[in-house]
C-alpha cells in the first residue's frame, strides 16, 4: 500500500499533519487521535504509525493498544475511542457516499460508481475525509487529480 499521497507532499517529510494512512488506521482501530498528541510524538513514534500493520483483528488490536500506550505516555491521558463502523463507506462500492456528490457537483463534475469502484480503500477513505462539510476541503480537486478521476 502506498504510504502517502502526492496531495500530502508539503508535511509529510516532516509529518507535522496526521497523514491519510495514520487517519485510515485511526478509524480501523476506534481511536481519536488529536493533532497536540500526534505534535507530542518523536519522528521514528509517527513513522512507527504509518507503517505499522493495522489489517487483522490481532494488528488493529495492537495498533491501538500501542497508540494507546505511546499517547498516555506522552501526554499522561488515554485518546478518546471512536466508534468503529463494521461497514465502513470506504469499502462500500455499490454507491457513492453523499458527501462525495454534492462535493464533485460544486466543481460541476460528476464521479462516476466505475470510477469509485476502481479506487482503493484508502483512496476512497481520502475522498471521503476531503469531502466532509467539516473539512477545508484545500486537497480534494488535488486528491481527484491524483486518482486520475479529473
């Protein structure tokens, strides 16, 4: 899997910003991760993260035991839980999320179910956290360029 985007190229040297990846694993594993903890870690501590496995039921439940420990060790407080959702949107390829719609219909652009189909889970985990109201939302035509749907 690739670790990172080209449209995350201006932090991910330094990983001053939780890249998707991390993001993607936070979700698989129910943790939030705030920004202060992810500023509290050493260098090798975030490449640890990105890199680290977080597929399996046995490395999700690692991977979260470990961000537990390191974000209580570092800032002498446990991160809050998330829920985990057993059917993420990501993985779902029968429709295009909402969120998604009504942001490509604001470049009047339409993303076609082929198109979302043929990404991978992180890419369309990406799409979906670029797309959300909440969100600046600076990387999401950059994000579609990356993935060759513009």
């Amino acid at each position: 899997m690739k670790q990172f985007f080209e449209f995350e190229a201006d932090f991910v040297a330094s990983l001053r910003c939780i890249p998707m990846i991390v993001r993607f694993k936070l979700d698989t594993c129910g943790v939030k991760l705030k920004l202060h903890h992810w500023h509290n870690f050493k260098q090798l501590e975030k490449e640890i993260l990105v890199n680290k496995p977080c597929e399996t039921t046995a490395q999700i439940t690692e991977y979260r035991q470990y961000l537990r420990d390191l974000v209580y060790d570092k800032t002498g407080e446990y991160p809050k839980d998330l829920d985990i959702d057993q059917q993420p949107l990501w993985f779902k390829i029968d429709s295009i999320p909402v969120d998604i719609q009504k942001k490509v219909k604001e470049f009047d652009f339409e993303l076609k179910l082929y198109q979302w189909q043929n990404l991978q889970p992180l890419q369309r985990f990406a799409l979906i956290k670029l797309s959300r109201p909440s969100h600046e939302n600076n990387n999401f035509i950059p994000a579609l360029k990356e993935f060759n749907l513009l």
